[in-house]
C-alpha cells in the first residue's frame, strides 16, 4: 500500500493519516529510500518507523545511511531476520549513532555482518584493539586512531544499549574500560615522548637504589565506579612515584635533564591534549582535572608525597567524598595501589563521622543553586531533586561515615554500594529496593538523554515531540487516549519522589530553621560572576555592590590566611548566607557586612565562636543587628571577640544597674585573682562585658541617654575604685601604707558631671591629705608624696595599659593645678592654695563640675568645700562675663568649624556648650548666696536655677528639652559611628542613619532633625545671649 502511495497525489494526507507528524518529510524519505536495497521492504519499514520513537528521524536516518552505505553490504545485512527492526529503532533513537554508521561504512560491516553488534568487550579486549595504534609515533595520527576507535566502540555499546543486548552495569563498565585503554595508549605515547626529550626519570628510593619513577592515572567519580555514561567527562588525578631525582637528559647530556616534575608534568600535558582536544574527528573523552590537589590552581601532576601532604593538611569533605571511587585506570598499577593505600586514612575515618552530613548536604544544596541559577525551568535526571546525585550522596555520606569502621562497604560502583550498605544495616531493605530502581531507571534515562546527539546533557527535553521520543525509547507506549509521554512522566515523579524522600530522610532530620531567600543563597556559589554577584549586592540594598562582593567573597572562603577545619567550614558554609540575610535586613547593610568580615577576620579558625552563633539563633540575630547598628559595639567585638558570649549571658537581660551593682560586678571579677597582671586583664573584661551591655540595651531600646550616661558613669567610678585598691597593694607591698594619708579622686567635666558616653575619657585630678613630709612604714620608705605619685601613675597605667584584653579608660589629668606642667598629684593644701590665688573664669567653670568619684569619698567631700569656698566666693563680673563670651567664641571657631551645611552638637553655635555656660555662669553668680546651686549636674542645675526663680519655668523646660536632645545625639553619633566629634552633615548618608537611630521615621529624616536641630540651637543662643547679657548689666536675673 505504501509503495502505491510515493507517487500518487494526497499520498502526504494519507501519511499524516498512518501517523506522521512531518508527512511530507516522511514521504520524500520514503521515496529515496524507495531507490535503495531498502526498497523492497518499504512497507515493513514505515511501519516499524511509525513504531520506533521517532517516526520521521528514523526515516531521515536510515535514507542517510544506505545512501553512504554500500548497496552490496545492505543486501547480506537485510537478510538478517532482525537486522530491519534493530536498524531502524537505532535509526528511530540516536541521530548521533546513525551519523557513525553513515560515516563510517566499515562499521556498519563490522556491525551488522561480522559480528560486532554481539561482542561483550572487557578491558584486555579494548586493550588488543588499540594495539596497532599504541605503535603510532606520530600525535595526529594516533589522535585519530583514538577518535575512530572510541566511535567505533561507541556505535557498538550504543546499539546494545538501544536494542536491550545489554545490561545497564555492562554498558557503563565497558565505557568506563574503553576510556582506560585510550588513556593507557595515550600515556604509553606521551612517556615515549617525553623520554625521547629528555632521557629516564630516575629517583632515588628509600634503600638508596636509583630506580625509574612510575606515572599512575587514577579515575574518580563514574571512571573510578566504572560508571561512565556515553557524555561523560572523565575525572582523573596525574600522580607519579617521587619528587627526588631527575632525568637522565638525552643521550646522557646533562643540559637535557629536567626535574622528575616538569617532566611527568609535560606528560601529563601532552597526554590530556590527546584525550580531550578536539580535532576534525570531535575528542576521545573531556577530561576533567579539577579533583586534583588545590584544584584548578594546583599542578597537573603530584608525586605521590605531595600528595599525601595535601591530603593530610588540606584536603576538604568534597575531596573525600570523590576519592571514595578513586581507582587506577591507567600507568604504573603498583603506583595506583600506593595512592589508594595512602588516601584510604583521609577518606575513611576510623571514628564514626558524623560531620560528613553537614557537609555532604552543604555539597548537595550548592548544587540546587547552581542549578537553580543556570536555568530554573530546567527538569536535570541528574543533579534534580530524586535525581542521580542524590542516590551518590546518600551512599557517599553513609560510607564516609561508617566505612572507617567497616571495610566491607568500602564500594566504588554505586549499585553494590547499596547492596552491601543494605546487607550491613546502614540502610533498610526497602530503601536499597527504591534506590536500585531508581538508579537504573534514572541512568538509563541519562544514556537515552545523551545518545540521541552525543550531547553532554542530563536534561529532559521540554519539546513535546522529543519528550515523547524520549518515552518511547524508554519502552513507554501509547495506550487509548494516553501519550507515552504522559506515563513517562508518571513513573518519573513516583521515582524521584520515593528518592528524595529517602534522601531527605538522612539530612533532614527535622525543620530547618529560617529560609534563606534564594538570590542570597545563589551568591555563595563560587562559579556566580563578580558583576552578578555586585548586581545581586545592590538589588539587596548595598549601596556599594563592589565592596560587599569582595567582603563577600572573604565571608564565602573563610578568613585569608587561615586553616578552617573541616567542622568550621561546614559550620560557615551553613552560616554564610543566614549572615548575609540578616545583613541585607539590617539598618545598614554596607557597614554590618563590613564588620562582620571584619569580625570573622578577627575570630581566624576558632571552631568555638562558629558552633555559638551556629547553635544561638538568636544571638547571630543580635551580632548582625549590632554590626549594622552600632560601629563603636562592632570596633568592641572585633577587638575582642570573647564579648559574644555575654550575648548569651543573664546579664544582658538587666538594662540597668544601681551604682552598688555595677561596683559588685566589677569586683567580684577583680577579686577573684590574686596576680597583678590578671587582675588588669579582669578589670578589662568585665568592663568590656558592661560596656556591651549597656550598648546592646541602648541599641535596643531599653536605655534613655540618660540612663546610658549614669550606667557609664557607674562603670568608670567603679574602675577607678578598682584601679586604687590594685595600686596600692601593689605599692604597699613594696614602699609600705602611706600612714593616717588620705587620698581621693575627684572627677571633672563628664566624668564629674555624670554625663559619660561611649568612648569618653576620664577627666581628673589626685589630691591627697598629709602636706608634710612623713614616709611610709615599709623596708624600703619612701616620702607620702612619692607614694602619691606613684600611686597616680600606677593608678593610670592599671586603667589606661594595653594589655592582650585592651584598656580600661582613658585618662585626662590636665585639668590638674598647672596644667601639664604641673605635678601629677597634689596636696590638698597645695590644691586650695593654687585655686585661691589665681583661678581663672575657666577654671571655676572646671570646679563648678567637680565631684569626688573614687578613693577617700569623705576626705573628696572636705576638698569641695573648700573648693566650693574658693570657685563662688565672688560673682562673676562683667570682665569675667565677657572673658566666658571670648573662650565660647574661641571653641565656636577653633573646635567646632561649622559650615552653612555642617553642625557640631557640642561646640557649634546654640549647642550643648551653649546651654553648660549659660548654667554655670548662673551657678557662678548666684552660688555663693544659694548653696543648693552647687552641683555637677547641668540638669540638676537648671531645675535648682527654676526653683530659685533665677530661670522660668519655660526656660528651663526648654532647655532641658534642648539639653536631652543634643545628649541623645551625641550618645547616638558615638554609638552608630564610633566618632568623637558631633557633626551633623547636611544631606549625608550619615545623617540619615543617625537620624533613624535618634527615633526619626519616613522619608528623609535627617531633614527633619537638622530643622529640629535649627530650632534649637536658635532659641538656645538666644537664651545663652540674653543670660550672659542680663548677668553684665542686670545683675543675672533672666
């Protein structure tokens, strides 16, 4: 019926009819094949055509080869009763194996009339084929010897594989031993070569003995378990026997000799160029040398010690995960079996390791992603979720676990791995069952994915007809009105499904925790491009993708210069995109990054500090939110990393603490320790330890300035206090007491007035009682003044010392009688007596904040009267007036430099200092008359002032508004950007985040708190002028 058809009008309906979908094609086919041997059997070929899994292709197939194919060899082939149908379902399948059979007409003889199609190949088989080619001398020809020959072969393992001839193990294992013999004719070729060049390489053994050094290639991955699909690369390592020695040059000349590892490393070269390089007849196989040590920057070949050092120092979970199926494939076999003797310790732990999950899914998920990245329509029968990978990884990870105890599961083929992991218990019966189906199945459908164009994919194609020439092949078929596609699919989601349940089963022990969103797990791929990664950064919200790529890259790799462990790197592969989360979500996503990197830099390798934040959730939460929030908290952690662990502490759930609290914390930590030096290391810790608490309170909320201001007062009164007592054991144990002497501490400026920030130095002066010149009580005596002395500058070396814990605080004794010039300490005779003959208006300003903090506080409380005495004694004059007005003026010009666009909090017109005169020229005027005005305290001061009607009501309402604002951001300045000086810079960044931190909301905030702060600074100005003004002329009634 079909050859009535070929010349008859409509004959392409009728084709279309039977079942073509391309009738036209069809029948053009079908007419030249009409021509050939063929034609006789037209009909029995359309219809084993409309039968095979591509009707058309297997048409278009077949007319290609018989019209390359001698007519003579198709006539003897045809009466093979089964030679039609095999031919056309090759033909119906593979394009790829039908363009060798058109190609080559040798093959198909070979094939089809000698016998070929039936042969079962093993190694010494594939080996005896080659054996003229291993006689070659020439590259190009046996480059192509090898093409033809690995086409030849493929064709014939091909064809078995189609036309079910052959098992799916004797399909991989016969490619897995034609690429071993292809690699062993390429080497016996290359060390031929080289020794040609450069004469033997010779080393010298351990007995002394000069021997000839071997060369060994070793295969991993589907090479090493001789699995090998019809596109895969092939892995291998380059190994040879020893570094020590040399060739022997060429004819024995010593200007020829080169070094055994430039000579196995131009081997090795030369021997990959064989294999993979593509020629006008396509490549024998891709190689892939990237499991070699240090990967794709390592050598290309190692001795076998090089090698082991590596291993042994550096070698990583993925790299013991692949050597598991490391074999000899080719070379020296006595060498192969030294690198698998000395890998197996690496590989095969002789503990139960149980690290080897973390890591394994850790390998597992990055290959998610980078699938995921590369085409997320894309359905990948390997790397897919129940894909072939998974099964790998599930057998992988149990032997890497438990191999190192048993050797009988030591298996590098992954089918009789999960037969004896299934005989040994590590799995259950019924899970090997699923795994073994579903291995077959889903390599099956692998080798018909790749034979139908030779192409490396492990993809299901998403074109309806080559998904459905796909199933078929796959022996599904039409039934009613079901497509084979459509049962296809079926019984690939109820595979994979079972697969993956069973691998999440061993990963995946219970919830997770927080999803990490997919574009930020996509960054810690390490094939992600630079420009992709900083475009990703900057959708994120980093405004500086180009700086958050290379801290990226430092959080991704570890710390440079550092040895992770293996347990650190899975811990921080586990954290790195959970840090990166919570940093695009916080404040400041450009400085939190920054600091983290600066903060993993600063912990190196220490497993300890990754397996906190890894097992403390909610302390990674408050590190990140504190990196992005506060870089004067950061500097203090970075520093001194040991601080993390009061994120985890009682103590940071009390915000605030009495002074006697603050005083019994930083004692009992002082006190415990008997030694000098570990003493200042406690009095360090513990005041780090406050500080983060009262900063991680603040950043939260749970402090007002205020409140931050007295807790740090309380920190530094109780420093000192420690400080004294460490001082003068120290002293006393060397000099003797120092008698009836009396010794205080007095505290001025912020210190004094109660008023310490984050950062602040402690302003104060030494004053002690005994003017005359008594000594002490001990062996080696000593003037009380001496002893005074020296107790000063101990006193400031226990707080100001950098020890491996830090500092204490800083300390100012400038403010002392003299100045710099003057002595450190002073008697109280001495103190009184400098103030009463020639105090300044400066000074008395210093005084009007003094306040005895630490030492002999009832001997402090006898040195302020009398200073009290002195500083009030007179009001202040209009010469004095106008000298305040000079040195405010002074600050406004010389300290706070402000622009139209820039304002200084403290020193700039109508600020905080502003509001300081205006109360301690009140306090000056009128405290002689009204003690109660004697206080450090500006706030105290003005509500005093208020009460003694010398200040409104509204006045002072106002500027203790003023007052508490300008606080708020100087704490705020100091805590977001760890900066000293209180600029507010109009239009910055900067400002924007500050003004965030000081409560502002909405767009454009630091708008909004420069016009608050305008408001402000005018009033207050006003207030300062017209208080200064109204003291010279009224008498200081405002």
């Amino acid at each position: 019926m079909i050859r009535e058809l070929l010349d008859k009008d409509g004959a392409a309906v009728r084709l279309q009819g039977m079942g073509f979908v391309d009738p036209r094609g069809a029948l053009n086919n079908l007419k030249l094949l009409s021509s050939t041997p063929f034609g006789p059997h037209i009909e029995e070929i359309a219809k084993k055509a409309l039968a095979s899994p591509s009707p058309e292709g297997a048409l278009n197939n077949l007319e290609a080869i018989a019209q390359e194919t001698p007519s003579p060899m198709i006539d003897e082939a045809l009466k093979a009763p089964l030679f039609l149908e095999r031919i056309i379902t090759i033909a119906g399948s593979s394009p790829f194996l039908s363009g060798i059979l058109a190609r080559n007409a040798d093959f198909f003889e070979w094939l089809f009339l000698k016998g070929g199609l039936f042969e079962k190949k093993g190694l010494e088989a594939f080996n005896e084929g080659l054996k003229d080619a291993r006689l070659l001398d020439d590259f190009d020809s046996l480059a192509r010897a090898l093409r033809l020959y690995k086409q030849k072969e493929y064709l014939r393992i091909g064809s078995r594989d189609l036309l079910g001839l052959s098992e799916l193990s004797e399909v991989t294992a016969e490619i897995s031993n034609l690429a071993s013999a292809c690699l062993e004719a390429a080497l016996a070729f290359s060390i031929r070569g080289s020794k040609k060049l450069y004469g033997e390489p010779l080393y010298t053994d351990d007995d002394g003995s000069i021997r000839e050094a071997g060369f060994a290639v070793m295969g991993l991955g589907k090479l090493g378990g001789r699995e090998l699909n019809f596109s895969s690369d092939i892995d291998i390592i380059y190994i040879y026997t020893s570094d020590k020695g040399e060739t022997t040059g060429l004819d024995g000349r010593a200007e020829a000799r080169i070094s055994l590892h430039a000579f196995f490393v131009k081997t090795a070269t030369l021997l990959t160029k064989l294999i993979g390089s593509v020629t006008g007849d396509g490549f024998v196989f891709r190689i892939d040398l990237d499991l070699r040590p240090e990967g794709r920057s390592g050598d290309v070949a190692n001795s076998l010690r090089s090698a082991e050092i590596y291993y042994e120092s550096w070698g990583q979970m993925w790299e013991r995960a692949a050597m598991i199926k490391a074999r000899h494939v080719a070379g020296d076999p006595a060498l192969g079996e030294a690198f698998i003797s000395m890998i197996r310790p690496f590989v095969f732990r002789r503990y139960l390791d149980f690290t080897a999950l973390d890591e394994v899914k850790s390998m597992k998920e990055k290959i998610d992603l980078s699938l995921l990245r590369r085409n997320p329509d894309t359905i990948d029968v390997k790397l897919g979720a129940g894909g072939i990978r998974e099964i790998e990884f599930f057998c992988q990870a149990l032997q890497l676990i438990h191999a190192g105890k048993d050797a009988e599961i030591r298996e590098r083929t992954t089918l009789k791995a999960i037969d004896k992991l299934a005989s040994k218990g590590y799995m259950k019966k019924e899970e090997a069952e699923t795994l073994t189906q579903g291995y077959v199945f889903l390599r099956e459908l692998e080798h018909r994915i790749q034979i139908v164009e030779g192409a490396q994919s492990q993809a299901i194609p998403a074109r309806k007809n080559e998904l459905e020439r796909l199933a078929r092949m796959m022996g599904f078929k039409d039934m009613d009105e079901k497509k084979a596609g459509e049962f296809f699919w079926e019984e690939y989601k109820k595979t994979t499904s079972a697969i993956h349940e069973i691998y999440r089963s061993l990963f995946y022990k219970s919830d997770e925790g927080v999803e990490v969103p997919k574009e930020i797990q996509l960054l810690f791929l390490p094939e992600i491009s630079e420009m992709e990664a900083t475009e990703t950064l900057s959708a994120l919200g980093f405004k500086d993708g180009t700086a958050a790529y290379k801290n990226l890259v430092l959080i991704r790799t570890g710390p440079p210069f550092v040895h992770l462990n293996a347990k650190t790197r899975v811990i921080l592969q586990k954290l790195g995109p959970l840090f990166l989360s919570r940093v695009a979500s916080s404040p400041d996503p450009d400085k939190a990054l920054n600091n983290l990197e600066r903060f993993l830099s600063s912990i190196g390798a220490r497993t300890t500090f990754y397996s906190l934040l890894a097992e403390n959730p909610l302390v990674t939460d408050e590190l990140l939110k504190l990196f992005g929030t506060s870089e004067f908290l950061s500097h203090a952690l970075i520093e001194r990393p040991e601080g993390l662990d009061l994120l985890l502490s009682k103590e940071l759930a009390i915000p605030y603490k009495t002074r006697g609290e603050v005083f019994d914390t930083v004692s009992k930590e002082v006190y415990l320790h008997d030694d000098y030096e570990e003493k200042l290391d406690a009095l360090r810790r513990v005041k780090s330890q406050e500080i983060l608490r009262i900063g991680v309170n603040d950043v939260r909320g749970e402090l007002s300035p205020r409140a931050v201001s007295r807790q740090m007062t309380f920190m530094a009164e109780a420093a000192l206090a420690s400080a004294i007592d460490i001082s003068i054991a120290e002293l006393v144990r060397r000099y003797g007491g120092p008698g009836e002497a009396r010794f205080v501490v007095l505290g001025l400026g912020k210190l004094g007035g109660g008023e310490l920030i984050y950062g602040s130095d402690l302003d104060v002066v030494f004053v002690y009682s005994d003017s005359l010149d008594t000594r002490t009580g001990g062996p080696k005596s000593i003037s009380t003044h001496e002893f005074f002395v020296k107790l000063g500058q101990r006193i400031i070396s226990v707080l100001t010392l950098r020890t491996r814990e830090g500092f204490v605080f800083n300390v100012d004794t400038r403010l002392r009688p003299s100045g710099s010039s003057g002595p450190l300490v002073v008697s109280k005779e001495a103190f009184l007596g400098y103030h009463a003959g020639r105090t300044q208006v400066w000074e008395r300003q210093a005084i009007v904040r003094a306040r005895a903090v630490a030492g002999d506080l009832e001997f402090g409380a006898d040195v302020l009267n009398g200073l009290f005495e002195i500083a009030y004694a007179k009001p202040l004059t209009p010469e004095d007036v106008d000298e305040m007005y000079r040195i405010r003026k002074r600050m406004e010009v010389e300290i706070a430099k402000e622009t139209p666009s820039r304002y200084n909090i403290k020193t700039g017109r109508g600020a905080l200092v502003d509001i300081e005169f205006l109360a301690q020229s009140l306090q000056l005027r009128w405290g002689l008359e009204k003690k109660s005005l004697r206080t450090p305290y500006t706030v105290k001061a003005l509500l005093r002032l208020k009460k003694e009607r010398l200040l409104s009501e509204k006045d002072c309402s106002f500027l203790k508004e003023a007052y508490s604002f300008y606080r708020l951001l100087d704490t705020r300045i100091r805590i977001v950007h760890d900066r000293p000086e209180g600029y507010l810079n109009e239009g910055s960044e900067e400002l924007n985040t500050l003004s965030r931190r000081a409560g502002y909301t909405g767009p454009d905030p630091g708008a909004r708190l420069l016009k608050d702060y305008r408001l402000f600074s005018d009033k207050v100005r006003e207030l300062y002028n017209t208080t200064l003004n109204a003291l010279k002329t009224t008498g200081g009634k405002v």
